[in-house]
C-alpha cells in the first residue's frame, strides 16, 4: 500500500475517524508494527468489550490498537485508565462518530489526539505531495499528465483498494461491493437504520442534487420517507464520513448556520456505485469540493470548515474557505474558457467584504491566468497538491 499524506504522532495516543475502506487499519499496522491488535468487528472481541472492557484492554498490552471503536464507545473508559496508570498508548479507529467523539471528549480530553483519514487524495498513491495548490504553479507537463487522469478520477473515486487496482472492470466489481455492504448494510446495522429501499434512494437524491442547496423536506419526499427518517438517515451518512455538508456563509458567524447547506458526496467512487448519472458539471463541482475537504481535514487548509454563498439575489460562490482574517473565495467551472459573468459573481463578492478576498476560478484549462482580480487555477493542480 502506498504512503499515505497524514502525520500521527509518536508519543500520543489517537483516535483516527474516517470512512470504512479508507486504510485506517492499514495505514497504524503498517506504521506501528510492533503495535498489539484488535478489532470490535470480531463478535469475540466486541463480546468481550462489553462485559469486561477494563480485562479487554489489559490483554492488549501498553500499545495496541483497537478498531471500529465506535461499535462500543463506552470502551474509552477502560482506555483512559490504561493511558492514566499504565502510560500505555492507544490507536483507535472510527468508522462513524455516532456517539463516539461523546464518549471520547469525556474520558480522553487532553490524553488523545484526534486525526481524521478520508480517502486518498487525488495522486496521493503516486507519492508525496509536490507543491502547495494555492501557492505554487505546477509545470505543464505534470497539469497534462494529470488531465489525462481527471476522467478515471472522476469515474472510479480515490478509495485506496479501488486506486491499487488496475482495471476499470476490477474497479467497478469492489464499488459495487462496497455498495452493497460498508454503504447500505453495514451502515444500518452500526446506525439502527432500518428501511435499505430508503437509504439507497437517499443516496440517489443526494447524488442527484449535487449543488443545490438541501431542503429536508424535498429530501425526505424524493426518497420517499418520512422527515424525522430522513433526517435520522442523512445524519448518519455525515457521522460515517461518506458525505459532508457545507453550511451557508454569512458575514457574522452567528448567522451561518442558519442558511441552508449543500452536501456532498466524500468520494466521487460513492456516485458510481450507486450508478446515478450526473451532469459533468457536478461530477467537476464534487470531485474539487471533496479532494479540498479531503485537504482540510488533514491539516493542508487551515480552516474550521468550508462554506458556500448565496445571496439574498441568487448569486452563488461554490466555496468559501474563511480562516478569520481573510477568505478565499472559488468557483468551479467545467469549460476551459470561463464566462465573464462567473469572474462578477467573485468580484462582486469580494466587494462587499471588509476584509481581504482571494478570488479564484478552478477550470479545465492547463493555463495559469490573471484574469482583473481573479486567479485561474487548473483543476489538474489538484493532482498531487496539498
């Protein structure tokens, strides 16, 4: 399995959340070798968990670690003994926050670090990152070679076992796996979800409505459940990191919570295993926003979370990376020569802030450009950038 981009660290214990099949256990086994291992997937395991969790984490020894805590979150209680009179060190994984970062915030405040693993970034398997997306220009014959990868991205998604293998038949045979088990079953095994006819029509709609903004109500209609059922079933698709939300922007950070959000799908391989067709705009506008959550998430962006915009008029920016002191402000558009009404949509928004904007534009060109006060950047950049 290749590097993957995230640091931990040496001498601190850390909970690692991330999706089911994003190389959580992978990544510690591979990096901690002499680690103890354990996973609460194994029905013995969890068993035992439960009955006897201070027993449990005994027989792990002083470093170990322990996976899919969030089957029995509770366990942490055990865990922090162990780190308080032991000194022991633990790596836990998460496929779903569900009741865990709860647990985790009680009983390990102060004792753990807690890192997330998406998925790979985009080039992530074909070795370190090679410059910074925002601040470095990257060669042409690179922003080619990656132009030539976009539409197999875009397709098959970044999931490591899907990018480690190498034909496009092999690649559809493990998402539909993963559709049938770590998106559906699985997910409402671990939730208590219990209609599957729901929940794949909610991935559908989600998929479908890409770029618009989430009406719950119209969410839980074109499922085809109840609302409180498709809140519930939404709710657990973001604390299992396989979508993510972006909330409205507003000038007071009070208020930007109360417009609506846009959700996205965390790994353009989820659309393609449920087989829903979408329009190259939003298969563009989903793979950018998720290789830069990706990025945000693990400590490349420093921001609390991303934003969109819309005004009271209609306009919209697709992002919003607010760090306090500044923003930047992007669009994503799927030509290679961007319409002068999508460079006023940044401009106008930039105007109205009182404080500094960077404005820039992702497209499908191969050209740095400049174009009044806004940055032309290559999607290709993505490729192998932090």
């Amino acid at each position: 399995m290749f590097r993957r981009w995230i640091d931990l660290p040496t001498k601190k214990s850390v909970l690692l959340l991330g999706p089911r099949r994003s190389g959580k256990t992978t990544l510690l086994k591979q990096r901690f070798p002499d680690f103890a291992y354990a996973t609460l997937d194994d029905l013995d395991n969890l068993d035992w968990a439960r009955s006897d969790p201070k027993g449990f984490v005994q027989s792990l020894g002083k470093k170990a670690i322990i996976d899919e805590i969030q089957r029995h979150p509770l366990l942490t209680v055990a865990v922090k003994f162990a780190i308080d009179e032991q000194q022991a060190r633990f790596f836990m994984t998460g496929s779903s926050s569900a009741g865990l970062l709860d647990a985790s915030a009680d009983s390990l405040a102060g004792r753990i670090n807690i890192r997330a693993l998406t998925t790979a970034c985009w080039g992530e398997d074909a070795g370190p990152p090679t410059h910074r997306i925002f601040e470095e220009k990257v060669p042409l014959k690179q922003l080619k070679m990656a132009q030539r990868q976009l539409a197999e991205a875009l397709q098959y998604g970044q999931f490591p076992e899907v990018l480690t293998t190498s034909t496009g038949q092999d690649k559809m045979e493990i998402l539909r796996n993963y559709r049938n088990t770590y998106f559906t079953r699985d997910l409402m095994m671990l939730a208590n979800l219990e209609n599957l006819d729901g929940l794949m029509a909610l991935y559908h709609h989600l998929a479908r409505s890409i770029g618009s903004l989430l009406e719950s109500s119209n969410l839980a209609r074109e499922a085809g459940i109840s609302f409180p059922t498709a809140k519930k079933y939404l709710n657990s698709l973001v604390q299992s990191q396989l979508v993510f939300k972006l909330t409205g922007f507003q000038y007071g950070p009070a208020k930007r919570y109360v417009k609506a959000g846009k959700v996205y799908l965390a790994d353009m391989g989820i659309t393609t295993a449920f087989g829903t067709p979408l329009s190259i705009g939003q298969q563009l506008e989903n793979f950018v926003i998720a290789e830069l959550e990706k990025r945000r998430k693990l400590g490349y962006l420093k921001a609390d979370h991303l934003h969109h915009y819309r005004s009271g008029a209609g306009r919209e920016i697709d992002v919003i990376i607010d760090s306090g002191d500044k923003a930047v402000a992007i669009e994503i558009k799927s030509t290679e020569v961007p319409g002068r009404r999508d460079l006023r949509k940044l401009e106008d928004f930039a105007a109205t802030m009182n404080r500094p904007v960077r404005c820039v534009l992702f497209y499908t060109g191969l050209a740095y450009q400049r174009i009044g006060n806004v940055e032309l950047i290559p999607v290709a950049a993505l490729y192998r950038g932090v």
